[in-house]
C-alpha cells in the first residue's frame, strides 16, 4: 500500500518540526552550505573541511547521504562526521537530495517518482571536489543511512567514482547492479529492522513499499564480486562481525546488532515526538557506527592504477 496523502503530509510536518528540533553540528562554524548545477537544476551540499587541513592538499572524502525525510544539515548534526573529521583529518561532504529522498531505483520518495538522475549528481559533485584538489582521489569513501545507503549502493554500482569504499547502514539494494565492481564493503544493519528487514521483503514500518533481497544475499554479490574468502564470524555481545577477505586488501564485511532497529548506532535520538510520529526507533549503543566506519574506511584506499 502506498502511503496516502495524509501520510505524506504528516511526515512533511514531521520533517520540518524535526529540522527545527534537530541538535547543531558540534563545531561553531560546521559546515559551509554550497551549491552545483547539474542537468540545470541547482543541488545543494554542505562541505566540511577541517581547519588543520594543509590548505591546497587532497584530503579523503567522505560522501555521506541521508536517510528519507532527512537532510544534509541533520546528517551532519546527528552522526559525528565533523568530529570525526577534526580527529582524522578528512573532508565531509553533505548532499541533499530532493524532497528529502534519493533516487535509488524502487526506493523511496519524490526523487524516485521523478526520476531524478542523483547519480549523475553526486557523481559530478565529488568529480569538482577530486578537480579542485579538495579531494584526495584514492581514497573516496561513500556511506549513507536507509535510502542514502540504498543510493550509495546505486552510486557504486552505476556511477563511475573510483570509489574506494562502501559504509552501509540500514540500507539495502533497490536498484539493478549485474556487475558490481570490486569494493571494500562494510554494512551495519539492526536484526529487528521493521524498515528494511534482514530477510528481506516489504518492511512493515516502511514509507515506501518496497521488495527489499535478503541482506545476506546482497552481501553475497558483493563477495563473489570481489571474490572474496569464506566468511569469518566473531561475537561480541549483541554485535555479530561476518567478516570476508578479498584480493587486494580488501574486505567484505556485515554487522548485524542483535535487538537493534532501523536506525543509526551511536548517532544523536531523533525528538521523542518526532520518533513517534515516524516510528523511528532509538539508536542502539552496541557500538559507534561513524567510528567504526571510519576505522574501516582508512585501511582500504584505492588500489593505485
């Protein structure tokens, strides 16, 4: 069932009460809000740089895209990626998608209806920032939460970044990928997801009704893509670590936290009357998913050509 009008209409109130009740970056300036045209729309982006950045020098980039209903401004307020930035020395990059979704196949919202080309965006967004020197080409790095993590998945499989990583959290595949490229891969994913659930299927608390694959078969295509070892399995507490070595040096991993939900471990809450209004459910503690997703991307760069 799509969602009706009304649904639409509360979530828009949802959005915008959100927007406003949404905590600050954790930095006085955060990030510079910027725009590019693309196919003759104007897109827009936050971009943060820390400012112990050697100015002129390639740093690595992170791509980081929001969920549905979110936005840049929000992503970058809840998850740590500027934190993380300062400690790391690394570039941020925040797009927003239109309507507060991403064209990633079947999924989700008013990008998908009109069929917006966001690979074809975010692809020449983070091509300027590797031609403006801004960007350290080897090391691209791409995450996303829900339908920005399904985009980031359409983005690697579509799009032509030499992407060194992929970091998904509670997402999954909503688009055609016949021949994935040989990535490193991480994904983070609630075993009580109701959104996007592990088996697959149409989640019974989804927005949007769509026919997710089991999360063990998208991890699949991506190790046969890489081809990688037999999987390896750790557990520490609720946190099960599924992790496969490939050539090269990289690695196809799955973690999967036991109890968690649909949503952004270690991130800030959403507001209580939001997070009702949007069954949102409450970030797990199990682990830091922005540390652990940054630990991962710095030990794989590109393979150099």
């Amino acid at each position: 069932m799509r969602p009706t009008g009304t649904l639409r209409s509360l979530a828009a109130f949802a959005l915008a009460l959100m927007l406003a009740l949404a905590p600050q970056p954790g930095h006085a300036d955060g990030a510079r809000p910027r725009s590019i045209t693309v196919d003759g729309r104007v897109r827009d982006y936050r971009l943060y740089r820390p400012p112990r950045l050697v100015p002129g020098a390639p740093a690595p980039l992170v791509l980081s895209l929001h969920g549905g209903f979110g936005s840049a401004a929000h992503d970058e307020a809840a998850y740590g990626w500027d934190a993380r930035a300062d400690a790391a020395g690394f570039v941020v990059v925040y797009p927003d998608g239109i309507g507060h979704s991403w064209n990633a196949g079947t999924c989700c919202g008013p990008a998908s209806r009109r069929r917006v080309d966001d690979v074809g965006f975010l692809t020449r967004l983070v091509e300027r920032l590797i031609a403006d020197g801004t960007a350290d080409r080897r090391r691209i790095y791409v995450t996303g939460m829900s339908n920005g993590a399904a985009m980031a998945y359409r983005l690697a499989c579509e799009g032509r970044l030499p992407i060194a990583a992929l970091g998904i959290v509670a997402g999954g595949l909503s688009a055609p990928c016949p021949t994935p490229p040989a990535l490193a891969v991480l994904a983070i994913h609630g075993s009580d997801d109701q959104n996007i659930p592990v088996a697959g299927g149409v989640g019974s608390r989804a927005h949007a009704p769509v026919d997710w694959p089991p999360l063990a078969d998208v991890m699949g295509l991506w190790r046969r893509a890489g081809h990688c070892d037999a999987i390896a399995e750790r557990r520490d507490g609720a946190v099960l670590t599924e992790h496969a070595a490939c050539p090269g040096g990289r690695a196809v991993t799955l973690i999967t936290i036991e109890g968690a939900g649909h949503q952004w471990p270690g991130g800030k809450p959403a507001h209580p009357g939001i997070a009702r209004l949007l069954s949102l459910d409450p970030p797990s503690d199990a682990l830091d998913a922005t540390a652990v997703l940054w630990d991962f991307f710095s030990r794989h760069p590109a393979p150099k050509a």
